[in-house]
C-alpha cells in the first residue's frame, strides 16, 4: 500500500465538510495552497474556519496564487492576515516588479546572473494551481477543489462542478510539505508591496521516483513527474481512462495513448462537453479528437455539467490530482498528483468513472470541419498559454 489510508472523495460539499472536520481537529499546523479564492459562502465558510483554527493557537498558513485569488487577496486576504492568519502570495503581478523584469528581457539591466528565459513571460505564465492541503504534517487533501461555491451543490446546485479530491494518510505527505514550504518561501505577504526575502531555507529535495507525490516546482522534479506518467502510460496492459477538464497534450502524450490503444489497452478519455469555464477549451480539445479516434481511443463528453475532475485510472493503479493533460501543466503550472493503489478505492474511482460515461455522449467523428479547424488555429496560436 502507498498510502496508510485513502478515501476518495466525488463531492464538493463532502469534500469541505471533511476538510473542516480535519481542520478542526489541528493541534499544531494548518497548511493550506489553493489557486482560485471567490469572496463567495464558501469562501466565507473558509475564512471563518481558519479564523477559528487560529484562536485555538493553531498555526495557519494560507497561500493563493497572484491570479487565481486577484481581488480577493488584495482584501479580504489582508483582512484575514490582520487577524492571525498567515496569508501569502504567489507570483501577483505588480506593476514594478513585472517592469523590472521586462528591462532585464530588453537587456536594459544587467542582472547578476543571464536567464535562460523571458521573466515576464516566467512571472505571467508560472501559476500555482495546486490544492493543498495539509494538517499537522500527518493528514492531507488533494484534488481539483478550489475555494469557490462553483464546486458546492448546496450553492450552486445541479450546475455545480463535477470534481474528485482524496483524503490521504502516510509518509508522502513529507514532499507535500516540502512543496509548499518552498511556495510558500518564494511568494509576497499580502500586507506588503514587496518580495520576502525567505529563500532557500528548506532541505534541498531531488525528489524519488518511487515516491507516491508528483510535483514539478523544480526542474528536476518536473522531468521526473513527466517520466513517471509516460511510464505509466507505456506500461498500461488492459486499460487507461482519463478524466480532465482541458485536453490540449503534447504530441507524446498523444502518441502515447494512440500507442497503448493500437496494442488493446482499453483507452478511454471523458472531457466536459458544451460546459466549460474557458469557452474556447472544447473547440482545443476537439481538434484532438481525430487521432485519437482514429487509433481506437474512446473520446467521452460529459453532458450535465463541468467536469473539473483530473483522474487517471492505469491497470490497478490511478492518479488524482490538479494537473490537467495540456502543456500548462507539462510546462509551466506548479501541479501536484499523487498515485493510490487501494483496490477499495480503485473500485470507487472505476465506478465513477462508469456513473460518468451513463451521463455523456460518445464521440465517433472529429466534429463539424468549422469546429476543428477552429480548434486547430486557437490550438496553434495560444499553444504557449494553453
């Protein structure tokens, strides 16, 4: 087992009522990462747990990223860090420092050391998309959740997003903690118009390729959470079905699953279909569809709502977590996965997944010609950003 316990959670209103429930029982530490924040009732039932976790002594850290949170940072995030609550920033774009990152990409300043890259592009482009969150260094949530009544029946209901999160014990939570203290160490008080200089103040981590957690907020960890997934793949003997709410991969993860389809694995892929946050992502994935279709891959679209899930389930294994299957989450994005091997909660995760197909439409065609030509041109013009 790669987990001591594993419990799959499909709902958002169980998800936070769980994670309230764990948050409540802190003694010591709340450590908790998410990239959207909505000054919403769920964002308020948020606040007012942290709140309430900090006046038993609990220590609570807080840390949204610079886009997904913009607006609510700015406020309600100063707001809270002025009452205990440790909040930070990661990556906001301020004015000065996006400036001065552009007379360094003229080369109008020299700094200490040439990049490799553009850092506007870096700062603009380098998101942290992770949903975190971890108690007491023993207990951890991990999934497609963020702090927003967008994924909450009681709030939103029957349009509320379809999601997939687990609540996970055991020793993998030790690279959890190492990602967000390094985060964590990298991003902007939100009372403050300037950087912390906190830089390299945690044990240096390689990463291990056995290791349940896959994270990409090194170089190093990142070609190794690549490695890892394309192993996966490679090694697929009976079946591969995918959940995601963007479909956009690279060419080799194409070529990868039209591979596995083409020897017998049973290749499923479920994406949203006509429900979507980002109204141009269905016309991408569409133009995806032909060569998968033509290999043997069954492309599924989900009818009743936005499916926001990201789930991989491989042979008796599978994979939850925040990346989606586009070059965001290859190339830029901070994701995190983790790999669970319980036959309980493979079983939950494959009858789901049946639950699922029942409602959704099966692809044979690659659509109308407008609509994958369409899907091709943004494909190719917005590629870097998608």
């Amino acid at each position: 087992m790669l987990w001591k316990t594993e419990t799959i959670i499909f709902d958002g209103d169980d998800y936070f009522r769980s994670l309230f429930e764990a948050w409540s029982r802190a003694e010591r530490t709340i450590d908790f990462e998410t990239y959207i924040f909505d000054d919403d009732e769920i964002g308020q039932d948020v606040v007012h747990e942290l709140l309430k976790a900090h006046a038993r002594g609990v220590r609570v850290r807080l840390l949204v990223d610079g886009i997904g949170a913009s607006g609510w940072w700015q406020t309600r995030g100063i707001e809270l860090e002025k009452q205990g609550v440790e909040v930070r920033v990661y990556h906001p774009l301020m004015i000065p420092e996006l400036w001065r990152r552009l007379m360094i990409d003229l080369r109008m300043i020299v700094p200490e050391r040439k990049p490799k890259k553009s850092l506007v592009l870096r700062r603009l482009n380098r998101r942290n998309h992770r949903k975190v969150s971890v108690i007491d260094g023993q207990v951890a949530f991990v999934g497609s959740i963020n702090v927003s009544k967008t994924h909450s029946f009681q709030y939103s209901g029957k349009i509320a997003w379809r999601d997939t999160a687990v609540r996970l014990e055991g020793h993998g939570i030790s690279d959890l903690i190492a990602a967000f203290d390094h985060a964590w160490n990298r991003s902007h008080a939100v009372a403050q118009n300037r950087r912390l200089k906190i830089r390299f103040s945690f044990r240096r981590r390689d990463g291990d390729f056995s290791s349940p957690v896959s994270l990409n907020y090194t170089g190093r960890l990142r070609r190794m959470s690549r490695v890892k997934f394309k192993t996966l793949l490679k090694n697929a003997n009976s079946k591969i079905w995918i959940s995601n709410a963007y479909l956009a991969p690279p060419s080799n993860i194409t070529r990868m699953l039209t591979k596995a389809a083409k020897r017998g694995v049973d290749v499923r892929v479920l994406v949203p279909g006509g429900h979507s946050d980002v109204w141009f992502m269905p016309f991408i994935a569409r133009a995806y569809y032909r060569p998968l279709l033509k290999a043997g891959v069954r492309v599924f679209e989900y009818k009743p709502r936005f499916l926001h899930a990201k789930s991989v389930v491989v042979d008796s294994e599978a994979l939850i977590g925040t990346s989606n299957l586009n070059r965001r989450s290859f190339l830029h994005d901070l994701e995190v996965d983790v790999r669970l091997d319980s036959p309980e909660t493979l079983e939950k995760l494959s009858s789901s997944y049946m639950t699922d197909l029942e409602s959704s439409e099966e692809i044979f065609n690659r659509g109308t010609i407008v609509g994958s030509r369409i899907g091709r041109l943004l494909n190719y013009f917005i590629r870097y950003w998608v």
